[in-house]
C-alpha cells in the first residue's frame, strides 16, 4: 500500500501530461507537459499481530515498536493517512472506541463492584 500511495499522483499527474500533450495541449509557458519521475522513499513496515498488538519499524529501524504501544501508533498512523481529515478522525474514533468496549469488565478493588465499559 505504500508504494501505491506514493505513486498515485506521479501517475496521475503523468496520464493527465500524456493525454495533453498527444493533444497538442500545452502549459502556461506554452512548452510540453513534463513526466515525473517516481522515486519511493521507505517509510519503514507495520504489522499488525492481533486486536491489541503490532510491530513497526520507521526511519531506517531508528524508531522500533511492539506490542500494545505499537498497535496504538499503527492505528493513529492509519487515521493521518486517510484521504480526508474527517475520515481519519472517524477512522481514530471508531478504533479507540473498539478496543474500549472490548474491555471486559473488572473488578473496582475499593468498592468490589464491576465497572461496565458500555
């Protein structure tokens, strides 16, 4: 997904400056529309290994992360990702919300009473 990501809007950008040029179209200084080169920058790998746990590795291995921690950082990196800002807060929203209510309910050790998550 990330070299898609990265390479969508070189390839967008390179089918609109074909499709100008084999038209006879041209930019604002009246010159041919330029392909763009695509160049993939490694933004490092994530993996999911359950509900609560994850593995990411970023910045050449410089930053590593596993567990619970790292499930809470994959999660917050895919909601940044999103196409929209609303998509990523929804995306956040629902997350957190998922793994509060999959809390099972415990014990409050002062007063002996279940906590109800819900």
């Amino acid at each position: 997904a990330q070299v898609a990501i990265q390479q969508a809007p070189v390839a967008a950008w390179n089918v609109f400056a074909t499709l100008m040029n084999k038209s006879g179209q041209r930019d604002k200084s009246g010159n041919e529309y330029q392909l763009l080169p695509f160049e993939y920058l490694n933004l490092g790998e994530m993996m999911t290994l359950g509900s609560d746990d994850a593995t990411l590795s970023s910045l050449g291995g410089l930053i590593q992360l596993s567990g619970p921690a790292a499930s809470v950082a994959r999660r917050l990196i895919y909601a940044v990702r999103m196409p929209t800002v609303r998509q990523g807060v929804t995306a956040a929203i629902e997350s957190t919300e998922r793994r509060v209510l999959s809390i099972p309910a415990r014990q409050d050790k002062r007063r002996g009473k279940a906590i109800k998550w819900k």
